[in-house]
C-alpha cells in the first residue's frame, strides 16, 4: 500500500528532438522523378488521343462508306446518291461488274440471275481516294 504522506516523484522532461528535414540533393532527386512520372503520363495521354482521333477518322470514313453502299444496293448504279446522303463536297461512285473468278459451271445465269460485284468509291473533298469497297450480290442478266 502506498505511503499517504509520500510525495508524488517527479520525471524529468523530455529532451527537445532535432525536427527531421529534407536535405536539398533529397529535394532535387524527388523533384526529378516526378518531373519524368508528368512526361511519362502526358506522353501516353498525347498517344491515346491520337489513337482516338484516328479512330474516329476511320469510323467517319466507313460510316459514310456503308451509307454509299446501301444506297447503291438498294437504287442501282445508274441513279445519284439523293442530296444529304454524304457530307458537302464528298461523292460516291458505284459499278456494276459481271464476277468472272467463278468456277466454270456456276458462271452461267440461273432463271436470268447472275452473281454481279458491286464497286463503290468514297471520294472526299479534295478529291482524294477515301475508299473503295466491292459488294457482290445476285443481279438480274439484264443490270449488267
């Protein structure tokens, strides 16, 4: 049991510590590595964006060149693409062909039907080459 009359013992204070720093060459090399960590995000960011833009430039073209398709598939080679089918200054083209790489015995016509390829070219404003896509598909005789 403890003395009633006994006078509480005091501790001595802790001793002040040193407050912990950074020395400059620690500032200057952690300061370098996050500058190469920036370049190396920014770096991947640009090719991603690039790789999205060119994405969407090839999405655009077959876009339009499906939209060429199905107008030619669906119309004929002899009539024009209505107005408002393709963005201003571009232009499709289409050609009806006879499919001549057959084997012998199916390149004869069955009830006037005939295998024919479509040919379609997407062209674009500046008049450069966006495309071409050949489509076959059973055409009377008579179309080619």
């Amino acid at each position: 049991m403890p003395d009633a009359d006994a006078t509480p013992v005091q501790l001595p204070a802790p001793a002040p510590t040193a407050t912990a720093r950074f020395t400059l060459l620690e500032v200057l090399i952690a300061v370098a590595i996050l500058g190469v960590s920036v370049a190396m995000i920014v770096s991947i960011l640009a090719g991603a964006r690039s790789r999205i833009m060119r994405a969407e430039r090839d999405w655009a073209r077959q876009h339009l060149m499906s939209q060429a398709a199905e107008w030619y598939l669906l119309a004929g080679v002899t009539t024009a693409p209505p107005a408002g089918l393709l963005p201003p200054g571009f232009s499709a083209q289409a050609q009806l062909e006879r499919v001549e790489e057959l084997p012998e015995e199916v390149r004869e016509p069955l009830d006037g039907w005939v295998l024919g390829r479509y040919v379609i070219r997407l062209t674009g404003r500046s008049g450069e080459s966006l495309g071409e896509l050949p489509v076959d598909k059973l055409v009377r005789e008579d179309a080619l």
